[in-house]
C-alpha cells in the first residue's frame, strides 16, 4: 500500500501533478465545447432548419474513435496534450449542442412574448432571458460532458504520456505493478464524482429562482460510456 | 371608418360630442410625449361609474392580418380607441384577438391596413421605442422566472436606462399599487399564486408609466373569485391612472363589467359592433352578437341602472324593541315586517302576528337575504335581493349597513319599466360620459 502513490519516474509528475494534468486536459475541452457549442446552438435556435443536420454531423464526430482522431492530429500537433484535447473538444459537443437548444426552446412562450412586448432586441433577449433560464438544462449536459471527458483523457496514453493518470495503466503493466492500475481507476472515479458535485454546486448557486427539489435531469440519457 | 350597425355609428358620434372643448385642446398635445403623461386631466365621476371619453388614442384603419400560411385572423378592421378608458375586444375563439391586439405594439405586422397612435403611423417610430410605451400583460403573466419579484417589475424602465436603485424604488411603489405585499419583493415567481403573479404581471406592464395597456386575456387562468379582485383592482387602478386599456376576453361578462367600450368580433376577424356596454345588452347588431351576448342579457343590463331611484318604504320596519302599538301600525298594508337591532341593523322578516311586543324572539326570523346599498347598487343587485328574499322584498341599507328602506318585488319591476321608457337605448345612470355597469 505504501507503494501506491510511487510513482515511476517516467511519468515525469508525482501522483498530484498527475491529477493537476488530467483536470486540465479533461476540462479544457469541456469550456472549449462550451464556447463552441453557444454560438452553434443559438444558430439552430434560430434556423429550425439548422438543428437537424448540425445533431447529425456532431454525432457522426462522436463516433468517430479517439484513434483515427490522433492518426490525423499526430502530423500536425505532434505528440502534444493538444491532440488529446481536440478531439474531447468536438465529443463534447454531441451533449452541449442539444442540451443548451433545448434548454432555450424549452423557455415558456409566454416569457417570450413577453420579453418582445417589453421592447426587448433578439440578442438581448438570447443573453438575458433565454439563456438564464436554459441555465439548469445547460448544466445537465456539462456534467455529462465533464464525466465523460474526464473518462476519456485516459487514452492519451496511446500517443505517448498525454494521458494523464491513465498513463498509469501502461505503466502497470510494464513494471508489473498492478496497484498503479487501481490508482488510476480508483482517482479517476473520484475526479468525477467530485467535479460533478461541484457542478451541481454552481448549479445550485446560479438558479436560486428554482423550485427546490426538481434538480435537473435532461440530457442524462446521453451519458454514455467510450 | 367602418363602424357595422347602426348603434356603432350613433355611439360614435356620441364619444365626440362629449370632448369638452378643454379636453379636445389638451388632446392636441402629444399625449405620448413624456411631459404630457403626468398632467391630470380632469377626471368625471371618481367613484368608478362614470367614466369620460377624452379622443381617440390609437386608430385601426382597414387593417387586414393574412398570415404566411393563408389564413385571415383579422379581415379590414376598422376601431377608434378612445383614450384613457377600456376598450375590450371580445369574441369567440381564433376570432383574431390576439393578432389583432400584437398588431397594435407590431408583435405582427398588418398586411394592410394603417395603425394609427395618437396620430402618427405605428410604423414611423422604431419597434422597441413603440413597445416600450405599451404596457403588456397576457395570460399566466408571463413572468421571468429567473428573476425576483422587483427586478420583474423594474424590467422596462431597466431598458429604458434607469439606475438599478431609481427601477427598484419604482418597482417598490407599484407593488403597493397592484396591492402586492412589500415582503414579496425579494421571492421568485414560481413562489407566488397564480392571482399574485398576474398582479406582478400587471404591475411590471406600468412600471415605465405608459400611456397604453395591452392585456391578453389577463385573469382567465385563475379562478373566479381571483378574478372579480382583479378586475375590481383594474378598475380601481384605471380611475386612479388613466390609462388607455386595450383589454382581450372570451368572457363577455368580464366585457360589459370593465369596458368602456366593447368591440365584438366574429371568426374571421370581422367587427360584429362596436358600442358601449349598455348599447350592447340593449341594442345587439344582429343574431350573432345577440347569441354571443347570451340568455339573460335583459337582466345584466339592469346592472346599467342605478337603484337610487327606487322609491323605498320605512313604513314596515320596526326594532326588536317595538310596543304593540308600533307593530300594529306598521303592520297596515305590508304582510311582512323587517325587524331591526337597536342599531338598526337588519335581523330578520317576520309576518306581524308572530312577533312578541317588547321584545321579539331574532331565532325565529326569516332570513333577509343580502341587502343591496341603496346609493351604489344597481337595479339587478336590487332585484337580486328581492328573488332571494324568502318574503320577496329586497332590504336597502346605507353604507354602515343599517335598514334604510324595504321594497318589494312588485315595485322594483315597476321601477325597471320606467327605466326602461326614459332610456331606451342607454342606461340611465347619473353624471356624464359612458355609463358603468354598476355593481
Ligand atoms: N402565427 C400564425 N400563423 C398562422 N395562423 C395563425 C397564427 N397565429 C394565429 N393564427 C390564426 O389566426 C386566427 C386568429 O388567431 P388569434 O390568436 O388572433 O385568435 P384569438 O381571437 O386570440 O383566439 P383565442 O381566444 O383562442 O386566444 C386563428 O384562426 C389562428 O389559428
Ligand atoms: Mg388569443
């Protein structure tokens, strides 16, 4: 047990470096799908006809393995946590693209008519009527978006080092050391549950005009394990 | 000008002719210009039952709405909006309300057709401009669920550019007005009732103090007793604001009790007529507005006829004290007798025989019903006590509520020919202007 946050020198970080490394490469991509995915969504808010095909191509990006990404990345980015970064970016977008559309369409009709009544301008009215109140529905999906992500960084390992604990793994096998495998289950599974947490937190905080008790639950369905 | 009826036409001309030349003078200020707004103009009645017509503030031209799809909601509709009083629009449903009042701050935009705001094309100034001089209020008020109770209220003048503090203390002051109670400011919506957050609602569409009010079917989601606050509220609001009110029904009886003037439109968006309450429930267009208008308008319009004038009798009232003599005298010529406490306060009829001299047993009284204010009531409250009145006589009390007359059946209706015959087409209540339903 004393061994179990020996790191190999190898890895170049002791266990709490490691950890510093794996939230930044998961939750850079989360905030970078986030700025990305807003413009996006207000685009297929307001061309109905945008929402379908952009859903289709960022699924089709999701599908798309981590592997191929790194194949094409590799020649222009090199063996970088850049090209582990990229392609968590476009995943998150399969989450953060329907979460934040629905969330603003999901906003009362009246409230809308309302808001125009007021004299209120599109833009004005996206900012601080729309968004504020698709706030909740926003969350569910970085959450989602985060635990995957944080799931994901992992297999930065396959270009060389980038993957953060999951670095861990390899490593593992190669000095015969199987609680570094546990070490990297064990603390990736805990970066999430805790970073989740602390999302549900700034939820909380952020939507004090929620009933309490009626906690977000949209876009769960779109969890799914890579 | 398209007025259908004959009624229409004559009440318009009617509205005209009483502009008092000050009033016609005033008027040709701009009543949108800010400075204008805060003048107080003179103001008839001021106990809510008579309500003077200045102008007319908004006027719809030959507007037509056909919408992308092909449909007609509103078909070459001509209305003259009178200033600082309620207009209501009123219709079955898909009839074109709604088009027709979002066309008015240009939530849509006529196909044809000119709005005309106090005598300027709706279309000459910009959009945001327009619908920020227009208060709008619609059903489940439409409240911004993300923000408290006073920063709801303060949303127009925060657009308009008011410091935070200058919307919050306004936003303070209108919920006193709209009787909202001050520990509410600081809550969200959802921990309102429905009756609250349409107070919100039509608190929010004042704050910036605009000339026009639009409301959209306001109080239909909540429940009747809710609903009679708030009219009575808008009411009260109105006499002391002066707004020019645009108010949208399916409910003709919200109609005749808060409109100055009621439009009644038909499916398809076409005016049926356009007439002041009364003129109405008299004098329907035609069989469609008559059908609309429902089974008992003959007795709603009773409530256009004060009961003032209804000669009431003291003679067969006496109080539980009385001696045998003054029950005998009493007792001539009425079959019943209200008895009254000493502080002349109804109890109860009794036929004369049954009571004790000196003293008379209150538990075996017959109920009196609800009596009816004899200076603020209307003939069909009146009737209304008299028909519920186990003897069929209606008690008239003052103010304090003390007995100060008792009338029968007979003599009511009586007094509801002679109404009738002096005013065949308007409702002979007292004061000038447009007569008001009276409660
Ligand atoms: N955006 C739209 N596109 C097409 N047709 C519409 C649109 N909005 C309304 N209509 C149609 O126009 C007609 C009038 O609609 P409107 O909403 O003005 O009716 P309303 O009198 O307010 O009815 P209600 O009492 O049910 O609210 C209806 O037949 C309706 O179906
Ligand atoms: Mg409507």
């Amino acid at each position: 047990m004393n061994r179990f946050f020996d790191i190999p020198s190898d890895l170049q970080h002791d266990w709490i470096g490691l950890v510093g490394l794996h939230l930044r490469e998961a939750l850079l991509p989360v905030l970078g799908g986030l700025l990305l995915a807003l413009p996006i969504a207000q685009l297929c808010v307001r061309l109905r006809w945008l929402y379908p095909p952009v859903l289709w191509v960022t699924t089709v990006l999701y599908a798309i393995p981590s592997l191929a990404f790194f194949v094409v990345l590799i020649d222009y980015t090199g063996q970088t946590e850049l090209t582990v970064m990229i392609p968590l970016t476009v995943y998150t977008l399969v989450v953060l693209v329907p979460a934040i559309v629905d969330g603003v369409r999901s906003v009362p009709q009246e409230t809308l008519a309302a808001a125009t009544a007021m004299g209120f301008g599109p833009v004005r009215r996206y900012v601080q009527v729309q968004l504020p109140i698709a706030t909740p529905a926003i969350v569910a999906g970085l959450r989602v978006a985060t635990v995957s992500s944080i799931s994901l960084v992992s297999v930065g390992m396959l270009i060389g080092n980038q993957g953060a604990l999951g670095n861990l793994l390899h490593d593992a096998q190669i000095y015969n050391r199987p609680e570094l495998a546990w070490n990297s289950v064990l603390t990736t599974a805990a970066l999430a549950v805790l970073v989740d947490a602390l999302l549900v937190g700034v939820r909380v905080l952020l939507t004090p005009w929620m009933p309490s008790g009626s906690g977000a639950t949209r876009t769960r369905k779109e969890a799914t394990a890579r | 000008m398209r007025i259908s009826g004959l009624t229409g036409q004559a009440q318009r001309a009617g509205i005209e002719a009483r502009h008092t030349p000050a009033a016609r003078l005033k008027h040709n200020r701009s009543r949108l210009s800010p400075q204008q707004s805060e003048l107080g103009w003179s103001r008839a009645g001021g106990n809510g039952q008579t309500r003077r017509v200045f102008g007319v503030l908004i006027r719809i031209d030959s507007v037509t709405k056909r919408y992308p799809d092909g449909t007609v909601a509103v078909d070459r509709l001509s209305l003259e909006i009178p200033d600082r009083a309620i207009t209501v629009l009123v219709g079955p449903s898909g009839c074109g309300k709604t088009t027709t009042l979002r066309m008015i701050n240009r939530m849509v935009e006529p196909s044809e057709g000119t709005i005309w705001i106090d005598g300027q094309d709706s279309r000459r100034q910009p959009v945001n401009t327009l619908r920020r001089s227009m208060g709008y209020v619609i059903q489940n008020a439409g409240l911004f669920q993300h923000r408290t109770i006073v920063d709801n209220i303060a949303t127009v003048p925060r657009l308009l550019g008011w410091s935070k503090d200058r919307a919050r203390s306004r936003a303070r002051e209108l919920m006193e007005r709209v009787g909202l109670d001050a520990s509410l400011a600081r809550r969200y919506p959802y921990q309102l009732s429905g009756g609250q957050q349409q107070r919100v609602g039509v608190a929010r569409a004042l704050a910036a103090d605009p000339p026009v009010l639009l409301m959209d079917e306001p109080f239909s989601a909540v429940d009747p007793v809710v609903r009679k606050g708030l009219q009575d509220e808008l009411l009260r609001i109105q006499d002391e604001l002066g707004k020019t009110i645009v108010f949208v029904t399916h409910d003709i009886d919200e109609a005749v009790k808060l409109g100055t003037m009621v439009a009644v439109l038909r499916t398809g968006g076409r005016l049926a007529q356009y007439a002041p309450p009364a003129d109405l429930l008299s004098n329907p267009a035609d069989a469609f507005v008559e059908d609309f208008l429902g089974a008992d308008r003959g007795i709603r319009r009773l409530s256009f006829f004060s009961a003032a004038g209804l000669d009431l009798l003291t003679a067969p009232i006496v109080a539980v004290d009385a001696t045998a003599e003054q029950i005998a005298r009493a007792a001539q010529g009425a079959p019943y007798l209200l008895v009254t406490g000493i502080d002349g306060k109804p109890l109860g009829w009794s036929e004369p025989g049954a009571l004790t001299a000196g003293s008379v047993d209150t538990g075996r009284l017959l109920s009196y019903g609800r009596p009816f204010v004899a200076g603020e009531d209307s003939l069909r409250s009146a009737l209304d006590c008299a028909v519920l009145s186990p003897a069929g006589w209606a008690v008239a009390v003052d103010g304090e509520g003390r007995a100060t007359g008792v009338i029968s059946q007979t003599a009511i209706a009586e007094a509801i020919r002679g109404a009738h015959e002096a005013a065949p087409g308007v409702g002979g209540t007292t004061g000038a202007g447009e007569p008001k339903a009276l409660r």
